[in-house]
C-alpha cells in the first residue's frame, strides 16, 4: 500500500470523493470532468491509485471512502514531522511560523492544543 502524500491533483479528486461517498463511479467522472475538466480515464488513473494507497475503494462500480480526510490529514502530517523534522513538532512550529508574529488566538489554540495532550 502506498503511503505518500497526495499530490495537488490527487488532493482535488479525494475532496470530490469525500464530499460524495459513496458514489458511482460514472457519476465521480462526470464530476471530475465537471470541476477538474479531466477526461475517464484519467479519473479512473487516480482512482486505481488511491484505492491502492488504501484511502478508498471501488467495488461493484460503488467508491467508497476506507480513511477519512480527517485520518488521510492526520497521517499525512505525521509523515511531514518525521520525515522532514526529525519527528520534532517545536521544529515544525518554528519552521512554520518563520519570522510571522502568532495572534493571540492562534497562540491559545496552541496552548489549548498543549494541555489536551499532556
């Protein structure tokens, strides 16, 4: 099972399939023909290839959703702190605040964040 993360098209696809699930499979690639003004086959492409990252499933011309966006997200962002941050989540905070100033908000949510998980 593949576990990279999505590319931006990939991601535009599993957004129309989150928010549609279940869904026929013809009706998913009038859809992307639709808003991503992809052709079938394409449509079938990522969809083979995102069934066999085990994010979903196609049985009987049915998708199904086998992880979330929300699990897909959570994953997705572990990977990005252990592979690009020694695991480190204050060297990820720090790379991604760079030099912006936090607002008081985003830095109770933070703290809000801390106290729930220790």
């Amino acid at each position: 099972m593949r576990q990279s993360i999505l590319s931006e098209s990939e991601m535009a696809f599993a957004e129309i399939v989150w928010g549609n699930a279940p869904i026929r499979s013809g009706e998913l690639v009038k859809l992307c023909q639709e808003q991503l003004g992809w052709k079938k086959s394409t449509t079938y492409t990522v969809l083979r290839n995102l069934c066999q990252a085990g994010i979903f499933e196609n049985e009987n011309a049915v998708v199904e959703v086998k992880q979330t966006k929300e699990e897909y997200l959570e994953r997705e962002s572990t990977q990005i702190v252990e592979n690009r941050f020694e695991g480190s989540i204050s060297k990820f905070v720090t790379a991604f605040t760079g030099k912006k100033k936090l607002s008081k908000k985003q830095i109770e949510e933070l703290k809000h964040i801390i106290e729930e998980n220790e």
